[in-house]
C-alpha cells in the first residue's frame, strides 16, 4: 500500500480516508491490499460479521468518521464509503457533543468508578481514590442489602398469597363436594366461580389504589420500597383473570377501573398489560393490535422510570411496535408494524409513520374498512363472554372435578389416603401421569385438527365483518385454539414441524424437507390462510398477521411467504407483504407493503432496506445440500431429531410424575393439615419445576458450557443444539421475572450474571454463551441472542455485556456482542452480530448504532427529566 502523508491527505480528504478504511479492512480480512474498487460481500467474500469488526475498528480511530452497518450495506466498496462518509462529514471543527439528559445518561458502574480510583498518580490523589473506592464499596453495600431485603419480602409475599389461595381453594371444594345431586353441584359451583372470580379481578385494582394511588410521570430506585410496591401491583395484573378478555371491550373496562384513560370503541389486542395505567390515554376508535409493549415504565440505570402513553382518537397502532414512555400519537396517526416511538417522539395528528426509531412514511396502514358496530353490539358480546365463562366453562372445570372424584371410583380410589410407602401409590401416580399426558397431546392434536376447521366455514376470507360479533369471536376462538405452544414446541425444530402445519391448514405449496424448515415458535391468525412457498425455511418468531383491524370491523386475508425465503427471528409478515422468490429477511426486519416485490434479495432494518441475499461464506455448505450426501444426513437428522422429541416427551413426563405424586401426597395429608397441605404442595411443586428444568437444561448440555459454532444445519453439533434449544424450558422462568431470583436460577443454568443485575423479562437462547456485569439493567421483551441460522449455515459466538448497562424494551442483541460498561441500547434496537458498543455510548436503531450526541433529533423528540424523582408514599 502507498506510504500516507499528511499533506496528501489533506489535498484530498476523500482519497487520504479511502486509503484508512482500506488500511483498517485489509487487517480485519487478513490480506496484504485492499482494492479500492472491491465488493464487500461479493469481491471480498466478507459477511456482516467481518464488516461488524471493521466498523468496530475503525470507530476507535480518530482520524477516520463513524461508520455504522447500514453505511456498508449502502456503500459495499472502500471508495463508495469514503466519499459517502466526507461528504456527510460537518464542516468546520466538530463541537463537543452534549451531554446525555439525565434519563438516558448511563449510570457510571461500580467497576468504572474503581478503575478510575486506581490510576490515581499522587499520594493525595491516593488518598482521595482510596476514600472514593470506599464509597463506592459502601455503595454497593447498601444496594445489596436493599436487593436481598427485595428479595426476601417478595419470597414472603409470594407464599403468603399461594396460602391464601389454597385457603380459597379448599373451602371451595369443601363446599361445592357436600353438594347432593348434579343441579345442586353445578349452582354451588357457578357461586364459587363467580366469588372466586370477582374476588381475582377485583384484587389488582384495590392493591393499585391502596399500595400506589395514581401513578405520576417520574422516577424511584430499583430494589426498595417503592418498587416493591411497584412490583406486587404488577404481579398481580397480569395474573388477573381479566387477562382473558383481551380483545375484548371487557378489557377496557378494566383499565379504566386501574386508572388508564379509555375512550369509547377502543380494541386493545396485545397481551402485554399496562402496569402504570393511570398514564395511559387511549381516544375513541383507536386500535392496539397484538404484541405491542406500552408499559408506561421502563428500567434505567437502576431507576424504574414511569411517563405517560398517550393515543389520539383512531390512532392505529401495528404489530411488533414498542412504545416507549413520553411518546404520543395524534388523531388519526398511524405507527407501522416492527417500529417504535423513542422516549419524546410525537406523531403528529393524520401522519402515518414506521421505523424503529419511528420516521415519516405515506404508507397507509390501516387496510380495512370500517363496518356498522353500534354499542349494543358491545354490550351484547361482553355479556356473553362472562355467562359463558361463568356459567360453562369455570363450573363445569370445578364441579366437573367433584363429579369425577365422586362418581368414578378409579379417580376416587386415587386421591384416597395410603401409606406412600405402598408400590400402589406410586403404580397409580405413574398411570394417572402418563395418561394425563399422552392422553392431552392426542387430545389436543385430534382437536386443534377438526373444530378449529369446522369452525373456519364461517369466516369467508377478504368480507369486511363488525366487531364483536359472531364472525369475530369465530375467528378469536380459531386463533386460540390453533397456536398451542406445546404442540409447535414438540414437532418444531424437526421434520414434524411441516407435517403438522399442513395438518392445522397451512398451505405448504412443494415441500422440499430441510429438516428445520420452521423452529419451535410460529403463530398465524388464521391458519387455513397461511401460505410457505417451497423451499423456504423460517427461524423461530414468526407471527403472520392474517387479520386486520380498524375500530369497528375486521378482515382475514391471506397471508403468502414466497418460495425459497430465509426469514430470520421475530418477523411479523403482514398480509400485504411486498416480498417474492429467493428473499432474506433478517431478524427484527420490517416487511415493506409498499412499492414493488421484492425478489432475489435481502432485506434489513425498519424501515428496511436491500442487503446481499447471502455471501460466499454461507455458500461453503452448500454441497451438502443436494444429492446422495445430503440424503444420507437428513436421515441422521431425522433419526436424532426423533429421539429429541422422544427426550422432550420423557423429561414432560418425568415432571408430571413427580407433581402427581405432590398431588398425591397433598390429598393424604389434607385431612390433617387441611390448606396447609395444599400450599405446601404447591410450593414444594413450584420448587421442584425449577430444579428439575434447570438439571434437563444442564443435561441436554453434558453439563458443559456451550462452545462458539459455525457448521451446516446437518452436522451432529447443530442437532445437539436444536436438541438443547427443545430441551430448555422458559416458562417457569419467567416468572421470576423483576425478582433476584431469576439471577440466581440463571447462573444455576450457566450464565454468567453480575451482582444486583435487574431482569424484567429478558430471554437468552444460549445462558452458556451470555455474560452480564454488575448492576446491568434488562427490560421486558428483550433478547441476547447467540446464534444465527441463515439457510444452511449455522453460527453462534459469546456475547458480553459490561457493567451498569442498559437494554431498552424489545431490544435485540446478537451473537459475537460486547457492549461497554454504562452503555445504553434504546428500546426496539437491533444490534447486529459482532457489534462493539464503548463504555457509556447510546446506540438505537434497527440496525442498531451510535447516536450523533448521544441523542435523537427525530420528529420533535423530546428528551424525559427523570432527574425528578417520585417520593413514593412510605418510600
């Protein structure tokens, strides 16, 4: 390469900057020379990881600008990026760049503040580290002590409530039990019921009123009494009964007794609850479709942060999205799907907008016209939804079970008392096991594949229906009934996975068998409207958006991926998806639907734009893919994949057997100890869950930490990892979530989790492969992810996260990540595999990078003051 000086590089900027990122690549792809001219992807045979580490290096050079991924995908050639890169340079000397406004400033770490104390040169500067280091320790002491006292008065709190409930429970079915005759059963069940009932729906909204009052927009520490509060109110709505008539204007009314501002028409349809209600504002007519985060708080810095979500009159709000705190939307605003508002963004009132952080588009999103919905209609649907509940389905669940026990002698003889030492105790919890279990996956196969297809007879695709009307609640009921988690978890990540979506209605076209043509996480609207092209092959989170909403009517469409796709991970593909053949959609990315097909290429981000369709890298596999070769290995595949499911289907039952024998041992002792039996069994059962997912997990491993890969999808490393993936249970999991006690199951499960980390619910795929530093903060909704699939290639790497870090809500990291002490990733972002984020920087986006200033200057932001701290009442 030709000497640099610094007068050349003055004469010509554009020149003296191309030949430093050509200096700086040529070190990161390991070659003597750089041709100025070179592709990337197709010339140099790089990928976005390898492009991941050149930006990364050259962000650490002063004397070259910022370059972010979505410069490279746009300019793919050294000479491309550099004049693109000086000709967005400011003029003139740069300014230093503003501070951080307190709210999305990151907390200085424990770890940072000792550093910094120990390069202290003079014995005074000495003197004065040695006192600074000790309030950091005496810091960090009375943080832990605040964490296990939280901890500890959320452990009392949880048994006190599981005593209580089965308090409940047994005088229940004390009472329903001395019922003579069917009639007189079934009416002491509907009282019970209906007590039982109101008493769980009415329980959150005195604990709200009583524990917080009315929620105010600011801030309260992460550990003490306030968020103590914070979290027993919490817990308690989205364990609410309410809960079940989501989509339901039931539903409304509910938030509104919690405090939340609910105009007249509204549908609410995502699953993810409100918690600080009283700040949230929905207008007349407004639409919040499913999988949508509107909290109205957010985790930082070890602060929970409340601010207000306010939506206009017919606001729509699409799939995938994150509402951030401080955000608002006008009448008749629009926010696309797999977008976000960042903290202060306002869509103004008619403007439709998308993207993660959210930006202006003419792209209209709501695609169904409005439909005759008068109130009574409302009226009329709620009060069917609760008889049925009320009157059906709750009693004939409790009095069906006193029937049973009383009028079946086999059950009976069951729960009868006898000495656990007898071998019939444990031969009748081994029958009762094993039909429960295999009895209710061939129950549940025989019913997902008939009703649900009985039922679809009346929804007639692409006819305008009203709200809350028969049409709606058939295709409400076809919904639920067709995304059931355990069935797509036991046949994904396998040959089955096909098989069984074309048994629920999927229409499949050709299917050339991968082995992994979808994972273990797939729901629809409506199957029978669901279409995969041949060939294509899907990772987990697809959710196709069949239905589409507007405040007064609804419609079901079909919804077509193309043959020969790669969809990445939590993809929500809409109806009017504008992609075709031969497409790589990546993780996170927002489908357009808008402007032409798309075909024969990649696309990322939101909004997204064209990548490569894949790089030569991938392309090494792809003799294993064709011919005799890659028959031989399917079946191996096969033949593994099946002993998978065998294994899931064992360790299933071995945790049934054994709370059976809970059960059991609970109904021996009942006569004695009464509801004490009962507590003590479901405690002892919770435990017991927990330990025993944690040994499977651990197993499926040998219980060793996971290794780095990069194989085909037909080598035995990535089926042992598929076998991992079925084998690792989540669920109980998540209810730990806010709790020191996740931390602790976490690190029984191999990850490596620093002191006092707060977790609001988020998910790593891999715990082996994940490292979090102290006093890190993570929001609900977001994800480490240490692996990528992209067609036939397999690849997963470490990811770190330094101390006092911050992943907003619905965050997505990748694999091979490290991300400095005191960084902040902004909600909804997507940080791309091999990422290097420095200590303290903010990067948001999708794809994920550093904020000019640390900040957003996007549609009127407007950065929060959580200088301001609530006081709340005994706080």
């Amino acid at each position: 390469m030709p000497e640099r000086t610094a007068d050349t590089c003055a004469a010509d900027p554009a020149t003296g900057t191309e030949r430093l990122l050509a200096e700086v690549l040529a070190g990161v792809v390991r070659v003597e020379q750089v041709p100025s001219h070179s592709h990337f992807f197709n010339d140099l045979g790089a990928d976005s990881l390898v492009m991941a580490r050149f930006c990364a290096r050259v962000r650490k050079r002063e004397d070259l600008p910022t370059v972010s991924m979505k410069d490279i995908y746009r300019y793919p050639t050294i000479r491309s990026l550099a004049v693109a890169l000086i000709d967005a340079a400011p003029a003139g000397v740069p300014s230093p760049s503003p501070s951080l406004s307190p709210s999305l400033s990151p907390s200085p770490s424990l770890n940072a503040a000792k550093e910094a104390s120990a390069s202290a040169r003079t014995p005074a500067d000495a003197c004065a580290s040695a006192d600074a280091e000790a309030s950091v320790d005496a810091g960090a002491s009375a943080a832990t002590r605040r964490y296990i006292v939280c901890g500890t008065l959320q452990f009392l709190f949880f048994l006190g409530y599981s005593f209580l409930a089965a308090l409940a429970a047994a005088e229940s079915y004390e009472w329903i039990s001395v019922g003579s005759g069917l009639f007189d059963l079934y009416l002491r069940s509907v009282l019970c019921v209906g007590v039982g009932f109101l008493g769980l729906c009415v329980l959150p909204i005195v604990a709200k009123w009583t524990l917080i009052g009315r929620w105010r927009s600011g801030a309260f520490p992460l550990w003490g009494m306030a968020y103590l509060r914070f979290w027993v109110v919490k817990t308690l709505i989205r364990t609410s009964p309410l809960r079940l008539f989501i989509g339901s204007p039931l539903y409304a009314l509910h938030l509104r007794a919690l405090g939340a501002r609910i105009g007249r028409g509204v549908t609410i349809l995502t699953r993810a609850i409100p918690i600080c209600t009283d700040l949230l504002t929905v207008g007349e007519g407004t639409v919040v479709r499913k999988d949508v985060l509107l909290s109205c708080y957010r985790a930082h810095g070890g602060l929970i942060q409340t601010g207000r979500v306010t939506l206009g009159s017919n606001v729509l709000v699409s799939e995938h999205t994150v509402l951030d705190i401080e955000t608002e939307l006008g009448d008749g605003a629009q926010l696309g799907h797999a977008s976000s508002l960042h903290a202060g963004q306002v869509v103004p009132a008619g403007e439709h907008w998308h993207g993660s952080p959210a930006q202006p588009t003419d792209v209209d999103y709501e695609r169904v016209g409005p439909a005759d919905c008068p109130a009574r209609k409302r009226t009329t649907y709620c009060v069917l939804q609760l008889l049925s509940l009320l009157l059906v389905w709750l009693p004939l669940t409790m009095g069906g079970v006193s029937v049973l026990l009383a009028g079946v002698p086999q059950l009976h003889a069951l729960l009868a008392p006898r000495p656990m030492t007898s071998p019939a105790f444990y031969v009748d919890a081994l029958a009762a096991s094993l039909t429960v279990l295999f009895g209710s996956v061939l129950a549940g196969l025989l019913f997902v594949g008939t009703v649900p297809r009985v039922l679809n007879r009346a929804v007639e695709p692409g006819k305008v229906y009203p709200l809350y009307g028969f049409h709606y609640g058939i295709q409400r009921a076809i919904e639920l009934m067709t995304n059931r988690k355990l069935l797509t978890t036991l046949f994904g990540d396998s040959s089955g996975i096909v098989h069984y979506l074309r048994y629920l209605g999927y229409d499949l076209s050709r299917i050339e068998q991968t082995g992994s043509n979808f994972g273990t996480e797939v729901k629809h609207d409506n199957p029978y409207l669901s279409s995969v092209g041949t060939g294509t092959m899907i990772a987990d989170g697809l959710s196709l958006m069949n239905a589409d909403h507007s405040g007064t009517s609804f419609r079901v469409s079909r919804t077509s991926i193309g043959p020969r796709n790669f969809l990445g991970n939590r993809i929500a593909y809409p109806s009017q998806g504008k992609t075709g053949d031969n497409c790589l959609l990546a993780t996170k990315v927002m489908v357009p639907i808008d402007g032409p097909v798309r075909e024969g290429v990649g696309l990322l981000g939101s909004p997204s734009f064209e990548i490569p369709r894949t790089v030569m890298r991938d392309n090494r596999f792809n003799h294993l893919e064709t011919g005799d070769e890659f028959r031989r290995r399917l079946t191996a595949k096969n033949k593994h994949n099946a002993a998978t499911v065998g294994l899931y289907l064992v360790a299933r039952w071995t945790h049934l057997f054994v709370i059976t024998l809970i059960t059991m041992g609970a109904a021996d002792l009942y006569p004695s100890f009464g509801a004490l039996a009962i507590a003590l069994a479901g405690i002892l059962a919770f435990t017991f869950t927990v330990v025993h997912f944690v040994l499977i997990e651990r197993a499926s491993n040998g219980f060793k930490a996971q290794k780095p890969l990069y194989c085909s999808i037909y080598e035995p490393p990535f089926w042992r990892h598929e076998r991992f993936w079925k084998m690792a249970s989540v669920e109980y999991v998540e209810a730990f979530n806010g709790t020191p006690f996740k931390n602790v199951i976490l690190r029984l499960l191999g990850a490596r989790i620093g002191e006092r980390v707060f977790d609001d619910g988020c998910f790593f795929p891999e715990r082996t492969l994940v490292t979090i530093g102290d006093d890190s903060t993570l929001n609900a909704g977001t994800v480490v992810q240490c692996h990528s699939q992209e067609d036939g290639a397999f690849k997963s790497d470490r990811s770190a996260l330094g101390s006092g870090c911050t992943l907003g809500v619905g965050a997505f990291v990748h694999y091979g990540v490290t991300i400095g002490d005191g960084a902040v990733l902004a909600p909804d972002s997507f940080l791309m595999k091999g990422e290097e984020v420095p200590p303290h920087a903010r990067w948001a986006g999708n794809p994920a990078r550093d904020m000019p200033g640390n900040d957003i200057h996007l549609g009127g932001h407007r950065e929060i003051d959580a200088a301001h701290v609530v006081r709340a009442r005994g706080n």
